[in-house]
C-alpha cells in the first residue's frame, strides 16, 4: 500500500490509456485556474508558483490512494479531515470527462434519470451521516480506550501502513457479509439496483449501509488508533469511486493485486457467473486467496442491475422495497430455523438447500431493456435546475450542521430527502407527482418568508423565493391539467 507502488499503478495506467482521464482532468484543471486568474485581474498566475496546482493533484490523488503518510496522519479524531466530503466537486468532474471519454468511443453515456438517482442516494447516505454525526465510530473509540491490547503509535510510518492493509482486509469480509446474509444484502442491494455501470453508480449506497458493516471493524480496534482507522476508512471508499466505469478496459499486471473496472465490473453482474465474487476493495488479493476471485467473461456481455430486478428512480422506493421483501419471506416460513435462515442466509437460499442457494435454482439473466421514462426536455431541464439547487442546499448543510441544533439538522434532512423523492417520482412521470411538487415548492417559499438566516444575504433569499413561487405557480397550472408532461415512451 505503500505511495511507490501506486506511484507505479498511475504510471502503469498511463500506459494502457488511462492517460486520457489525467490529460483531460490537467486541461480542465489549468483552464478553471487561467479564468480565475483573469477574472481576479492577478498579474501573477496562482497556479504559476505551483501552489493552487499542487494542491488539486494532491486532492486527486487521494481519489487513487496516491497520498503520503506524513501528511494523512493525525493523532485524535477530530483532526481527520472529511476528505469523502470534499471529493464531491472532483466526483462531478470524473463524471463528466468519464462521459466524454465515452462519447469519444461512441458508446452509450449517462441517462440523465438514472445518474441523478444514483447521485441522490449517495446524498441520501451522507443525510443520514449528518443525523448521528459520527456515531458509527463512537463503538471503536470506546473499544480502544478501554480494551485495547497493543500500544502502537499514532505517528509511525509502518502503523499507517498496518492500518490501509488491515483496513482493507476487513472490507472485504464487510463486503462478502452483505452479499451472503439476507437482511445485509436488503440494504447492499441499493448499490447494485442501477442498471448501468459507471461512476454515478459509485455514489449509489443504502442510507444503513454504515451501520450494517461497522461492527465488522472492530477487531482492528484493540491496536489501530482511531485516527488512522478513520483516516483509512474514508480513503478506502474513495479508491472505489473511480472503479465503476466501462471507460478504462485493463491495467495489465497490476490487476494482479489492485480491483481495478475489470474486476468490479464482474462484481456488478447479475450473471450467474458474476454473482458472489470479487468483493475487494482496494486489493483484489483477498479475493484470490478466499476463493471468491471471477475473471471477466469475453465471450458473455454483463447483464447489470439486481437478478429480480425492480427499477425505479424513486430513491425512499429502492432504499425500502427489498427490505419489505425479506420481511415476507420472513413471513412465509413455516419454521422458526427457516425464518431465521431466511434472514440470515443468502439472498438465494431455500428450505433444505445450501446457505447460499445452488447455481442451479438461480436466474439465469440474459440482455434485458432497461427502464426508462421518456420525458420532454423542458422537464428534464427543470428536474435537473431544481437538483442542482437541492445539491447546493446538502452543502451549505453539510458545512453548518455541527452548529445547528438537531430538530433543525433533522428537518432539513427530511426535506432533502423529500425532494429527491420527488425528483424521482418525476422522472417516472408518476400521476401524483405535480401536487408533490407543488408541495415541496410552497414549503420552501414559506420557509423562506416566516424564518430567519442572518448569515444569508437577503438578495439571495429573495431570488430563492421568487425561483421556488415561480415552480410552484407552474406546477399549480399542471395539477389543474392546464399544463401537461407527455409520456413519450416507458419500458
């Protein structure tokens, strides 16, 4: 894990055609810098002394695990930087030049209706991070401070090594968990429900998924010092953003040891020869040394989306229907043994077969349509404004919520996650969708007009206001049929 040897996985990705992402990116990145500089009348360039530049490269190389442990290491908690929050603006970058890179093959890029639910569910994901602020980890302190059974430093070079390894070799048991027991696998499946694989997808997690594989880090607590578990613990999802992407096709040797979009496109097959394998995060040698390793099939296309798929843009929809599920099977057993295998069991097991199923009994899944909802571009449009809006509005959240008592955190949560609902249900075109709308529209507009926020400039309030009153009025005429969204096509 050390920053050689992914010094040499850059390098070696340069080699196979990966260089177009770090081409694109420096020719975007120099670009933004030459109009800022422009715009601030500086005669002197920032990026020209190298500090604006280096800064950006050091941020983008944290999304690869290319860091340094001198400058990643921290002694309390509390000092860790959010580095997972601040990639989101890197995360929209990747998507685009991912698009581009796409484009340039000629190859299908992202549906607009389906990279936004993805999106939404990784905000989603960090509202509910924003409620129990840090709660998750609050077990692993507590089992360090008091049951701890190696002292080791905080600020030694081979502990931060230790603690990348160790960190990522409990992810792949975290992983593997989710796949294998029934209830995990209820909020897992979040992350496999798109019927598409690129970075957008990366960001599409269960609002639980935290809480269903913390206790699997645990062990790491009676040595690791909290401070690098959380440190690694964020950089470990970070390197697995960019591995969701059809854009880069090998890195040669070093798929040996790192998952890379090779392997994980596997992953995220529904073909059964995909199903349960490569669960890796950062190193795919676990999977290779616990048996649960697939190459990528060249003669097979990958099929992706869940085995029984049920595709919505409706994200409370995708976070909650399989949950529902699992809860019937619950049900439908005549046994309590059964009940409790049908929980904690795998997602194919049956009464009287293996804890994970057979091969046999399983879907075989072969080239489907995908779902889609035509709509006009006018609506697209609109849906997408009002996400960019609520996008801003998790930020300013993000950055405040510490502040901020937490009824207040709690029901702007509520409305965030609202309105994606919303969104969603727009995108399906949904007959009650307009009055939800509306809805969402007027409680803004009366937010604005009957609460305070002095650290907001009134200006801006008032654009706020007028915007939302104008959707809302729109939507007012939609409701009372005066307008119409036309359903051009639905699969």
């Amino acid at each position: 894990m050390s920053a050689a040897i992914f010094e040499q996985h850059a390098a070696g990705a340069a080699m196979t055609g990966n260089n177009n992402w770090s081409s694109g990116f420096t020719a975007v990145v120099l670009e933004l810098e030459r109009n800022a500089t422009l715009a601030s009348g500086s005669a002197t360039p920032e990026w020209f002394s190298g500090t604006l530049f280096s800064s950006i490269l050091q941020d983008v190389g944290r999304m690869f695990y290319i860091i340094k442990p001198s400058e990643t290491t921290f002694e309390h908690p509390h000092e860790v930087p959010k580095y997972f929050t601040q990639a989101w603006p890197y995360f929209l970058v990747f998507m685009i030049l991912e698009n581009f890179l796409l484009w340039l093959e000629r190859k299908p890029t992202h549906r607009l209706n389906d990279s936004i639910t993805s999106i939404s569910q990784g905000l989603v994901q960090e509202c509910g991070r924003l409620l129990v602020r840090g709660a998750e980890s609050y077990s692993y302190m507590y089992i360090y401070e008091h049951f701890r059974l190696v002292e080791m430093s905080w600020n030694e070079p081979y502990v931060w090594y230790l603690t990348a390894i160790g960190v990522d070799f409990c992810y792949y048991w975290v992983h593997r968990a989710c796949h294998e027991i029934h209830i995990l696998w209820a909020q897992h499946q979040v992350h496999h429900s798109s019927e598409e694989f690129n970075l957008a997808v990366g960001l599409r997690q269960s609002a639980l998924q935290g809480w269903c594989g913390f206790v699997f880090y645990l062990p790491l607590a009676v040595c690791i010092p909290p401070s690098l578990f959380i440190t690694h613990q964020q950089f470990n999802l970070l390197y697995q953003f960019w591995i969701h992407t059809q854009a880069v096709k090998t890195l040669g040797p070093l798929e040996y040891i790192f998952n890379t979009p090779k392997h994980h496109r596997v992953h995220h097959g529904s073909n059964i020869y995909c199903l349960d394998k490569n669960y890796g995060g950062v190193l795919i040698i676990w999977d290779r040394m616990f048996g649960t390793f697939a190459d990528e099939a060249q003669d097979e296309e990958i099929i992706y989306g869940l085995v029984y798929n049920q595709p919505s843009f409706n994200p409370a929809h995708l976070q909650t229907f399989y949950t529902h599920y699992v809860i019937e099977k619950f049900l439908s057993m005549s046994t309590w043994s059964d009940r409790f295998a049908s929980i904690f069991y795998g997602p194919s097991w049956q009464p009287g077969k293996p804890r994970l199923g057979l091969d046999e009994d399983k879907v075989k899944v072969v080239a489907r349509e995908k779902y889609d909802v035509k709509l006009p571009l006018w609506c697209n449009a609109y849906i997408l404004v009002h996400f960019c809006v609520v996008v801003y509005g998790f930020h300013e959240l993000a950055a405040r919520h510490v502040t901020m008592n937490p009824f207040a955190v709690l029901t702007f949560v509520l409305y965030i996650i609202g309105s994606l609902t919303t969104i969603g249900m727009l995108f399906e075109n949904k007959p009650h969708a307009c009055v939800f709308e509306l809805l969402r529209c007027m409680i803004l507009v009366t937010a604005v007009q009957r609460l305070e926020f002095p650290d907001v400039d009134a200006n801006i309030l008032l654009a706020v206001e007028v915007f939302f009153l104008t959707s809302g009025l729109f939507w007012l005429l939609q409701c009372m049929k005066v307008l119409q969204i036309t359903k051009q096509k639905t699969h």
